[in-house]
C-alpha cells in the first residue's frame, strides 16, 4: 500500500512539517528506514539514530522536531501514532492459491496430507512431509527433509530452513503482543509486520508459539532445541544450538546467546541480553543482562511488589553483612 504524507497526516491525526506529497511505501525502524518509508522516534536516548535516518518521514513529538532531518509528523504520542499506523501497511493472506511446492514434497504421490492449506508462492523443499491439517500461508519457506506434523500454522512470509521438526500445534509468525494506550486509556495494538527466521535443523515441540517480528524478523538460529509449550515473543533471537525447557517465556526484543540452556518455568524479561552459554536454572526469572558464561539461578516468594523492593536491596548486600558479623562475633569471643 502506498499513501502520501498528507494522507498519513491525517490518518494519525499529526502536524506535518515538509513535503504532504512524499509518497510513503511502507514502515521502518529508525536505523534501517529508507527513502519512501516511514518510521518514528519515542525516546531522546535515540536522537543519535534520527540525525543519521534515510526514511521520508519520522513520527516525532515537538521536543526532536530540531533534530529531524527530513519530513517530520509531529505527535503527542509517537508509539501510539506508529502502531495505528502499522495496520495502513500489513498485508493479510489472500485466498488465492498459487501454490509453489518441491515435485519431490510428495509421499504416495501426496506428502502434504489431507486437510491443508497451502497459501500462494509457498515453497516446501525436497523431502519434506507436512502432516494434518496444516496451515501454510503465503510466501513461506520451508527448507528441504523437514517434517511439519498436524494442526501447525505457519503465518504469511516466515522461513524455515532445512531438516527442521515441527511438533503438533506450533504457532509460528503469529502477531506479537505490543500495544500502546490511547488518551481514554484503551489499548491500540500495534501491527506486526515483521516474519520469522528459522535456521537448519531446529526442533520445535508441541504447542510452542513464536511472534513474528514487529518490524525486524524474530530469530531462531542452527541447531535451537525448543520443548513444549514455550512463548518466544517478537523481535526474540535464539543464537545456535541453545535449548530451552518446557513453559518457558521470553518477553519481546530478548537477544540469548549460543549454547545456552533454559530450564523448565523460566520468565526472561524483555530487552535484554544473555551471553553465550549460559545455564538458568528452573523456575527462575531473568530481571536483567547476563554478560560472563556459568549457571545462574534466580527465584523468591511471592509477596507484594512493595516488600520485594526492600528485601532485594538487603539481599545485596548480604554477603557484606555476613563479613561484618563474623568480624563482631570473633572481637566477643576474644
């Protein structure tokens, strides 16, 4: 879809600075936008990345109109502005079906099963076997020798790569769950526009769901092992050959590295990063960046938001008072 700025201006309710001709193609983030997209700026701590932007346009509010250097869409909100947006430039599957398959993807003349649907420009490689009742929508990719059991759906544009199991009701490519509040306080989601990047010879078990990207791809990278029941949200990437447990979560944007293991029940917050071959142990919750190798493991009791505060910052500084009271209990005993 293709709309002018003045057109957009009007959609999001925005002041326009510039040029209300300049047609818009398609949305981008701040460092990767390009002449004929759009893409917009929430936080000061990115005004480096706006002076230095290619798109056409930027979403912006009053304070970074200055550093703006092309047609700038002023705003009270730039997120909220971007996510209503985002839906002029998401394009859904169509029911047409022009569908591309290997001449090879074929068991007893068939080895898509019964039940399927198979979206247009799909293309399943050489010796893959997809099972009951599975979704493919348009413009996926899945490499060769790979084996797509029943009731999976893969979304609109998502790769896979070679020699990849795909267990039983796997999401994968579903929309990611950002939302941004509007002035009455009611939700407006957010368009994602982003697929998902899956390597060669992952496995993925049963009932896991992997969010397609918002902008940029989710990444699943060689040789990750994923159990059951395991949420990976969007913009995620999983470096080679990491394993993770089963009803694990990992909030958007999270980065692990290569050669981690995940236990069972863990909760990994958003945008951080986890280095390479890292072990977190069961049940723990991951709060922050984990930068050196080693096992790491982190759980408390339930309690009120308000108590935890206190008792973390004692938890701290333990080890400090544990030295402080062995030197006061050695000068009694003396």
């Amino acid at each position: 879809m293709s709309l002018k700025l003045s057109q957009i201006a009007d959609l999001i309710e925005a002041k326009l600075i510039g040029d209300g001709e300049v047609i818009i193609n398609s949305i981008n983030t701040l460092d990767f936008a390009k002449l004929g997209q759009i893409t917009y700026i929430a936080s000061k701590k990115y005004q480096s990345s706006l002076d230095q932007s290619k798109a056409s346009a930027v979403i912006l509010n009053a304070e970074l109109l200055e550093l703006c250097p092309t047609n700038a869409l002023i705003v009270s909100n730039p997120y909220l502005a971007f996510a209503k947006l985002s839906h002029c430039f998401k394009q859904y599957s169509s029911s047409d079906n022009n569908t591309a398959i290997d001449p090879t993807a074929f068991l007893n003349k068939v080895k898509v099963s019964y039940g399927c649907v198979i979206g247009k420009n799909a293309v399943i490689g050489e010796n893959t076997v997809v099972g009951p009742n599975c979704v493919i929508e348009d413009n996926v990719r899945i490499g060769a020798n790979s084996h797509i059991f029943a009731n999976v759906v893969i979304h609109k544009g998502c790769e896979l790569g070679h020699s990849c199991v795909i267990s039983s009701g796997v999401v994968i490519g579903a929309e990611g769950f950002g939302n941004a509040r509007n002035d009455d306080k009611s939700w407006q989601t957010i368009a994602h526009v982003g697929k998902v990047v899956i390597g060669n010879n992952v496995t993925i078990g049963a009932n896991t769901t992997i969010d397609r990207g918002t902008i940029d791809d989710t990444e699943i990278h060689n040789g990750v092992r994923l159990d059951n029941l395991i949420h990976i949200a969007h913009n995620v990437i999983i470096g080679e050959n990491t394993a993770i447990a089963a009803k694990t979560g990992i909030a958007g944007s999270t980065i692990l590295g290569k050669r981690c293991m995940i236990g069972g029940m863990v909760g990994i917050v958003g945008h951080i990063t986890i280095a390479n071959d890292v072990i977190v142990n069961a049940t723990s919750t991951v709060d922050k960046n984990i930068k050196k190798p080693g096992m790491y493991t982190g759980f408390f009791p339930l309690m009120t938001h308000k108590s935890w505060q206190k008792v973390r910052v004692w938890l701290i500084k333990l080890d400090k008072i544990a030295k402080v009271l062995n030197i006061k209990l050695k000068e009694v005993k003396k």
